[in-house]
C-alpha cells in the first residue's frame, strides 16, 4: 500500500503516516465525481448554499484544533494560522453573497419575439492541484464557489498541507456535500500527474512556475479550462516624499509574515536616494525585533521553513548576492531553531546594494530575505520594477495618490497597491502577468470562472 509521511518542519519529527492514492484510486474516484456531479448541479442553489454556510460553522467551531494542524505540519506561526482561519470566513461569506447574480441568467437582447440569453453552467468536475503556503485560503479559493455553481471537486492538496486538506474535505462532508462529489486525494506528485490523466473539465493549481509549465503540457491537447496561480517577485518603490519608518515597517511585514512564504510577499524594495539611508535603518530594526521561536508559540513572528529543499534555494541566493557585491545587513544563513538544530530554520535576511544581475533580485525566495536597491528616482524605480519574468503584485509609497496611480500604471502586474502590500481581498480578481500565471480567483470573476457561458436564442412562434 502506497503511504504518506508528514514530518513537522520545526523540529522535524513524524506526525503521522497516511493510506495515499495511487494511480487506480485516482481514476475510481475521479468516475465517481463524474457519476455524482450531474445530481449536485441539479441540487437547488439554496441547499448548495447551506452546505457552504454549515462547512462555515465547522470551521468557526474547530478553529483552534484546525489551527494547530496546519501549523503542526507547515511549520506556520500558530498565530498566523488563525489569522488565515479567520480571514477565510469573510471569503466564503463573500461567495455566499455574490453567486445568485454572479451565476444569473442574463437577457441581453429582446426585440420582436427574439430573445437572447447567457446562462452560466458549471463546467463539470474540476480538478484543484493545491499549494502549503496558504492551504485554507488557496484550497477554498477553488474548491467553495466550483461546489456553489454546481461542480464536482477532485482535490489534491500539497503533500506539505494534506492533514489540513482533509480538514477541509471532512468539514464540507459533515455539512452535506457527498463525499463523491468533494474528494480528498493523499499523495505527492504522482498523485498529481495521476489526476491530470483523468478526464476533468478544468484544473486549477497553484504553486511553482516549473510545475505549472508541466502541468500545461500535460492538458495541452484536451482543449479544457486551465488555471494557473504561479510565483512572483514582487516589487514595491518608495518614493522621497514618503515616510521611510512607516515604509519600512510595513514592507518588512510583507517581506517577513509567514516567514515570507507568500505569493506575493514583497520581494524587491527600490527606495529613492533621498531617503534610503533612512529607510534601511528603520528596516533592519524592524526585521530584529521579529522573533524566531516555536511556531506553537503566541509571541513567534518567524517561523519554520516549510519545504526542507528551499534552505538550498536561499543559501545560494545569498551567496550570489555576497559574490556580487551586496551588502548583508541581517541573518544570511540557516538557524539553529527552537529545537536544537532540529526542523527547517532561516534567519531573517536583508540586503542593501543590492543590483539586477543578483538571483536575489531575479527569481522567487519563499523565504525571509529581502534585497533593497537605490534608485534615482520614478523612471528607473518603474523601470526596475517591470525586470522580470512575473507580474503578480506591485506596490508604491507616497503620499501622493495621484503619483501612486501614474507610476502603478505602467507596472505589469495583477494587483498593485498604494501604501500597503501582501494584501487579497475577495472582493478582488487574483491574477498575474507572464510567468505569474493564467486565470482568475476570488471576485465575481472567480465565481464565474467555474461556470461555462450557454448562450439562448430563443425565438417565439408568433
């Protein structure tokens, strides 16, 4: 029987080991979502609706135990874990309140006994390749509005986070949607390419640029819906006009929280001559007054690094970047943790003279460590800031609006702020430029982005 180990990543130890699937189970599975989706779909809206509110209930009453789990096996703050519990329940509610008009049939023409119609069908079984980072938000992202428009979903959570996947699988279940037609897989990457053999309808993941790029390979030539949530190197400027202390502390939270294991965590800081000095001073103590501990612990910032092989990417980042001239300022190695050397630790890392020959500046960290580069002003900052292959996040600080949005303009990227950073909304489309990926979550959009448009020409006898 094919097995799964899940080691805690603070100290390394073993959870637990589980039954994972194997290529057959894949494909029973799978038939059976297929088997079971036309029934779901055919389920009344309002009861598909109270599954998603019980699932939410579930989630408020087991919130603590939930908590521990994700952090037990990704090595998350626990205090962070409940933030992104919480932080989940506002996404559903905003489901909740948007799919009726969002799925609505629309009449967009009627004249002389001909009427035509946009209806929103759901696509069918869709499969959801899943990230650790943010299990809850990036599982449900998919997995609540493809049940709320009537789909099937063949979840397969990242091999770092499927504790916390089945979590999720167990709380709709007990809430009401059949178990054929949400279903947990347990396993690594075969599992995965397992499930891309399937016959589905749409596949959502998110995760690497690599995976991704294979992933597209695989269902190239089955001319289905394909959804890719990729990485970024997300880059913010600072203007002169801004306030570097204020800046600084909050671009190191975007830097830093969950140990800068986010999408779109801020990845590049460009800050303007003028201040810069400045800036760096108020960034580093921010950066040392973020405690390294625990991650079960109320007062740790820092946690562990959830993927044991990441310690290799950010070593040779930091050794790119010392050959090359930069200036460390903090951290730069790995740490010895809470736990006598034991589990994945990095030390909180930053970088000053900094340029864009550096792997640092180039390619995704998922890790503590941040580079800051001086810039002579809007034109090189802007510049800068579109070097890259990705386009997921961009930011700048200044107190003026109207600068904010001019400069904002011109970068490529899916989401950009002004005066804040490492910041979704469900409100808002999730999506990226270039290697940051195809397609949507969250917003109406991502409602509908689970749906299929049929369009009515319906024409009266009279």
């Amino acid at each position: 029987m094919n097995t799964l180990a899940i080691r805690n990543p603070a100290n390394g130890q073993l959870i637990t080991t589980l039954p994972a699937d194997d290529a057959t189970s894949v494909a029973t599975k799978t038939t059976a979502a297929r088997v079971a989706q036309p029934a779901w779909a055919a389920t009344p809206m309002a009861e598909r609706k109270a599954c998603i509110e019980r699932f939410r209930s579930g989630v408020v009453r087991d919130l603590e135990s939930l908590a521990v789990t994700m952090t037990r096996e990704t090595g998350k703050p626990v205090k962070m874990s409940r933030n992104e519990l919480n932080g989940l329940l506002g996404r559903i509610d905003f489901f909740l309140k948007e799919l009726e008009l969002s799925v609505a049939t629309e009449t967009v023409f009627e004249d002389g006994g001909m009427r035509e119609q946009i209806q929103h069908t759901p696509l069918g079984v869709v499969a959801n390749i899943s990230a650790w980072n943010y299990p809850w938000f990036v599982g449900c992202n998919v997995i609540v509005p493809a049940l709320l428009t009537g789909n099937a979903v063949v979840y397969k959570p990242s091999e770092y986070a499927t504790m916390t996947g089945q979590e999720i699988a167990r709380l709709l279940h007990e809430a009401g949607v059949p178990p054929e037609v949400m279903v947990c897989l347990v396993g690594a990457g075969a599992v995965g390419s397992a499930l891309l053999e399937q016959p589905v309808d749409g596949v959502f993941f998110t995760g690497s640029v690599a995976t991704g790029q294979r992933i597209a390979q695989a269902v190239g030539n089955k001319f289905i819906k394909l959804q890719l949530e990729l990485g970024g190197k997300d880059p913010t400027y600072v203007c002169e006009d801004a306030d570097p202390k204020a800046a600084a502390e909050s671009l190191a939270d975007g830097a830093m929280y969950n140990t800068g294991q986010s999408c779109c965590s801020v990845e590049r800081i460009y800050v303007h001559e003028k201040i810069h000095d400045a800036f760096v001073a108020a960034f580093v103590d921010t950066v040392k007054t973020f405690r390294t501990g625990d991650p079960m612990a109320e007062d740790t910032y820092i946690g562990a690094i959830t993927r044991a092989p990441q310690l290799a990417v950010l070593d040779a980042q930091v050794a790119d970047a010392v050959a090359k001239g930069a200036q460390l300022l903090a951290g730069g190695k790995r740490a010895a943790g809470p736990f006598g050397g034991a589990g994945n630790w990095y030390e909180p890392t930053v970088f000053a003279n900094v340029n864009p020959s550096m792997e640092l500046m180039r390619e995704e960290s998922f890790g503590p460590i941040i580079g800051i580069q001086k810039v002579s002003g809007d034109a090189e900052a802007v510049k800068l800031m579109n070097d890259t292959r990705y386009g997921l996040t961009a930011g700048v600080y200044t107190p003026d609006q109207e600068r904010a949005q001019r400069l904002l303009a011109q970068v490529n990227a899916g989401s950009v702020y002004w005066n804040c950073c490492d910041r979704v909304s469900p409100r808002l489309p999730w999506s990226g430029h270039g290697d940051s990926g195809v397609g949507l979550t969250l917003s109406t959009y991502g409602i509908q982005t689970f749906t299929r448009p049929k369009a009515w020409h319906l024409k009266s006898a009279g």
